[in-house]
C-alpha cells in the first residue's frame, strides 16, 4: 500500500466506495480489474499500476471479467494490447521487491554465521515466498488444482487456447519419448512393425462398423469445410484408426502366407470430449500408440493380446515406479466393437480413485467380417478364412498418472529412469569473501563433475546461472521432481564428499567423489526407483479393501478406496452398484469431510476382473444390494478418472 501511494502521489489512499466505482467503472466491489476500464468513457484520470511478476513469469493469470463470479486467463501480452486499444498507459512495479526491508537489517556481532548451507535453505524459503516458484495449493486441500500447479510450474505443459488442448513442453514429453524408446523395442523384438496412417476417416468408412462408431460417435470431430466452401462429404479426423486402416487390411491380405500382418503407429487422435477436460488424463487431442494385428487363429490373437499387456505393465512399473492391477474389462466397459478388453489399472491414492492405464483388445472377427478381410483355406482352396483381430493402445496418459501418483505439496516427483534430467548440480558456499578464483575453481568443479557423470549415462546438469540464489535454484528443481540434487560448495571439494539430497523421501546423502561415484550414483538412482515403486504398491494394497456386505459397500468407498467384491456377472447389478454408492454418497456428504468435490456424485464402477483373483467365489452372493444371485468373480470396483 505504501508503494502504491508513492506511485499515486498521495498520502490519502483508500478503497473507492460503491458509488464512486458504479459511476466510474461500472463494477461492484470485488470485481475492479483493468478490464473495467472498458467502461471509463469519460476518461476519468485512473493510473494503472501492474506487477513486474506477470511479465517475468510468462505464466496465464486469471482475472474477473467486471463481474466476480466469472473468470477468463489471459496472457500478459493480451492484456497489454487490450490496454493500448483503450489508450492507457500502465507502469511495471516490482511490488516483490517491496517484501524486502528498505533498510539493511542492523548487524548483530554477537551471532554466528550459519553454514552456507544453511543460508542457502533459508534462501529457499524467502525465494519460495517471493517468486511463486512453490506449490500454493495441498494435495489435501485441492487436489485438482494442485495438479494442474505442478504441472505448470513444473514446465511439463503450458495451455493453449483451444479448449481441451495442451502443449507438451520438453520436460513432459521427455517421458513419452522414453515410453516411447522403451515399448517401441519391446514390441519390435515381438515383430511388430511400424507405420503411419492418415489423420482423416471417410463418413462412409467410419459407418461400416455400427457397434464400433456408436461408442466413438459423440466424440468425432468432423471437418465440413475448406477455406470458405462446404466439403461434399464431411471428413471424420481419427478417434481411434480401427475404420482408417483396415479397408486396406482387406486389399493387402489375400492367403493365409499374408498372416501375421502385425502393425503399430505412433500418432494423435482426437475425441471431442465434453467431460472435464484434465491435462494427460481427459482431453480432447492427445499422442498414444496403436497397433493392429491380424492372426490366422483366435488363440494366436489372444496370446499377442496378453503379450502386450505385460508390455504396457513393463511401461508403468519399470519405468515410472506405479504398479498395476492387470484384468479384463467388463461386458459395460469393453471397447466397442471387441471380444473383450484386457486392462492395466492404476491407482492415485491421494484421491481414492483407479485410472484406465492402457487397454489391450481381442477384436474376433467382428472388423474382419465388416471390412471384407479373409483368407483363402489352406486345406482347401474353394473356402474361404475370416481371420481374428487385436487393437492395443497406451497414451500420454501415462504421465499425468505418474504425477498423479508420486507427486507431492514440494511438487512433482520424477522416477529417476524417465527424468530429463537426473542429477543437478547446484553451487553453494560462494559469499562476498569468495574470491574470483575460488569461485571460478568451483564452477568448473561442477562442470566435471557434470561431465563425468553425464558419460556413464547419469543424465546431470549443472545449475550455474548466477542471476538465481543458490535457494532459488533449489526450489526450482525440486519442484520439478529431479531424483537428486547434489549441493557443491568448498567443503566437499575439500574432502572430496558430495553432498545429496534424494527428492522422493528427503533424504540427505554423503557419496564419495572418486573412482567409483558414477557407481554410487546409478546404484543410488535404482534405490530411487525401487522406493517410489514400493511406496505406490504399499498405498494401493492399504486402500483396496475386500467387501462382501453392501452394507459396507459405500462407507468404504468413500474412505478413498478400491474394492474387491463379488459379482453375479449381471449388467443390470454392475449399473445399480453405480447408482446405488452414488446415491449413498451424496446423502452422506453433508456428514463427511471430503477432498475431491466431485466424488460424491460419482459411483463406483467396475475397474476390471483381475487376473489374480483373491480366493474362490463359492458360496458368496452378488455384493450389489438386493441381488441374491451367487457371484461368479472377484471385481475390483472403485470410482475412476
């Protein structure tokens, strides 16, 4: 306030009264922002003081649009040419710099000087304050928009300004690119080829599988027009390239001598959405594989089918530490148009919820018979043979899983085999009694260090910017999930000691710096990965419950956990068990404290039929309420992203 007064030239400062802003600006109180200047038509004198930080970060900030109860993002440069339109001049103040005192504190000779350290530590805090560089919402208290945070401030997305679309930035699509690297060879060493399809569907081929279009068709996006003319024929862009690509599995498959024809593409694919769009979990354009083979037989369908799902687990445990429950899909929950639908299925503890990590279909014959794919018989040339189909698909929502499941308040949590980066190397220790030689020294101690490590396949950067504190750059890594950090100052090129803060569980290390730290490190990393792994399980198997009783269906459900229960088979109970626990819910949300506002109007519904069943179903009914029909499997229940 008193900065703000100085810039105004008064002493008398104050919030302008009711009357004053409904003549002025035509806004109530609580809804002044520079877009109410819209309405000053008399150009009455208005100085118009905006905060240095918004243009440093080059982050979207929200503001009221003249009214409190609505709010639109906008960029710094939207902002800047909305005010030069109306001719107003604006002035940048450093309102940050205004936290500081404006004289220097009064020197204390009795106390001793911190380590340099500490003072770094201390810097962290007071940077964390004044840049926002920190996580400002709890996984506790906001779950939602702690996600959507750390994801910005961890620079693995930035927003685009068509709804439901995002950038991947570098850090993010490091990891696909990994997954990428990593399932590519797995399923080379299969056989599977790659390919590349066309983005654009026919209408007329779209329609040839009814079963098929009817669960994709609220979600095609339709080109209709070209510049300013009206296509003749709407062109679907792919939701899935089941109906794209086997017109020509038809052409290019004539004997069984054509069979395995086993192909994957590496793509995007849109799904006009209009659920609640979340970054890598729900939107409406994203990056996955798919791949698309044809087999002479069914159990040689079902075999790959399998083969890939252990792929798509291998994705998820060996390279970002989250365990999987693999299983089949239910009849309500298959993939339209398939057989059936084998599943891996992950679980965010911090909201009690599973989330579809990849599917992996057994498509039969249906395709084959719609897009006049056959074989001639072998044994006898006058027959003809529909071959068995499978779709698999893993996408980019493996990444915001992995956040989902490892982040914490300090930000993201990086596994250490898919972090772009994997040791930093920060400084510290450099004062004014430092001399440019020792400085210098230590800087190009940590670029050795940096290039050392970087040779035995240690992915590490040095932090050297000096336009940052030692606490700054902390702060900025750690929000960023980096596995290691290691602080290098003039003690540990003393004693020849690295100084190493683990990210997953805050732990301080002490490695030797000599022959065998590259060792030490690696060794270090897998005790990294090995511990975020075993965390997440531990999570899981203490939130999945066994429950037998509807009596107890719900209660547990809403102590943020998954269920194992038994099930008749019957769609009709699958349905009710949904509206049933969201019913319940609702009614005991007045009595219960609980951290995803949506929860409660959502039910459980069924994740999948695991694999490993816990025990057999004899003797027990259906969990649903009312059903008396003996059940016929365990089914892991729970409410879902």
């Amino acid at each position: 306030m008193k900065r703000i007064q100085k810039e105004a030239g008064t002493k008398d400062l104050r919030f302008a009264p009711e009357d004053v802003l409904a003549e002025n600006l035509k806004v109530i109180q609580g809804a002044v922002t520079p877009f109410a200047l819209v309405n000053n038509v008399e150009k009455h004198n208005v100085i118009v003081l905006l905060d240095k930080n918004l243009t440093d970060c080059g982050c979207p900030f929200v503001l009221h649009p003249c009214r409190n109860d609505k709010s639109c993002l906008v960029t710094f440069p939207q902002l800047e040419q909305f005010l030069n339109k109306l001719g107003y001049t604006y002035k940048l103040v450093d309102f940050g710099a205004e936290a500081a005192p404006a004289e220097p504190a009064k020197k204390q000779p009795a106390e001793k000087k911190a380590p340099a350290e500490k003072k770094s530590q201390a810097a962290a805090v007071e940077e964390k304050g004044e840049t926002k560089l920190g996580i400002q919402n709890t996984i506790e208290s906001n779950f939602s928009s702690w996600y959507t945070e750390v994801i910005t401030k961890a620079e693995m997305i930035e927003y685009y300004d068509v709804s439901g679309c995002y950038i991947i930035r570098p850090w993010g699509y490091y990891v696909w690119k990994t997954i990428q690297q990593h399932f590519g060879r797995y399923i080379e060493r299969m056989g599977v080829e790659d390919c590349y399809f066309p983005l654009f569907v026919s209408k007329n081929c779209l329609e040839r599988e009814k079963d098929h279009i009817e669960g994709f068709a609220p979600e095609v996006a339709w080109v209709t027009k070209a510049g300013d003319s009206d296509l003749e024929q709407p062109v679907g862009i792919r939701p899935t390239s089941e109906t794209v690509m086997y017109p020509y599995y038809g052409k290019w498959i004539r004997s069984h001598r054509d069979l395995p024809l086993r192909l994957n593409q590496w793509n995007n694919v849109i799904r006009w959405e209009f659920s609640h769009p979340t970054p890598f979990i729900r939107t409406r354009e994203f990056l996955w594989q798919e791949g698309h083979c044809v087999w002479p037989t069914e159990q040689q369908c079902t075999e790959e089918v399998l083969e890939i799902l252990d792929g798509y687990a291998e994705v998820y445990e060996k390279l970002l530490a989250v365990p999987v429950v693999k299983g089949r899909k239910t009849e309500k929950e298959k993939f339209a148009g398939a057989y059936f639908t084998t599943t891996v299925e992950t679980f965010i503890g911090s909201v009690g919820r599973g989330c579809q990590g990849g599917t992996s279909h057994n498509l039969g014959q249906n395709f084959a018979k719609m897009f006049d794919i056959n074989i001639q018989d072998p044994e006898n040339n006058d027959k003809t043979i529909i071959p068995f189909q499978n779709s698999w698909g893993l996408s980019t929502r493996t990444i915001g899983v992995m956040v989902m499941v490892h982040g914490d308040n300090k930000g993201l949590v990086m596994p250490p085999r898919v972090s772009q980066v994997q040791v930093v190397i920060i400084p510290v220790g450099i004062t004014k009694s430092t001399t440019e030689e020792e400085r210098q020294t230590l800087l190009q101690e940590a670029q050795r260090l940096e290039k050392e490590l970087n040779k035995a396949d240690i992915r590490t950067k040095a932090d050297l910017r000096d336009n940052y504190s030692p606490g700054w750059r902390f702060n900025h890594w750690e929000v960023k999930g980096t596995p290691l950090r290691i602080e290098l100052g003039p003690k540990e090129l003393q004693e020849k000691q690295l100084a190493i803060a683990v990210r997953y569980n805050g732990e301080r290390r002490t490695v030797a710096w000599d022959g065998n730290v590259t060792k030490s490190l690696a060794t270090l990393l897998e005790e990294v990965h090995d511990g975020m792994f075993e965390k997440a399980r531990q999570t899981r198997l203490t939130h999945t419950k066994r429950v037998t009783d509807w009596g107890d269906f719900t209660a547990t459900l809403n102590q943020k956990c998954i269920l194992l229960s038994p099930w008749c088979g019957e769609m009709s109970c699958e349905d009710n068990i949904k509206t049933f626990s969201a019913e319940e819910s609702k009614a005991a949300q007045s009595e219960e404290v609980r951290e995803d506002a949506r929860a409660p109007s959502m039910g459980a519904k069924s994740l999948c039929i695991p694999f490993e069943q816990p025990e057999g179903v004899e003797g027990l009914t259906c969990v649903c309420k009312g059903c008396t029909n003996p059940a016929k499997q365990w089914v892991l229940w729970g409410r879902s992203y």
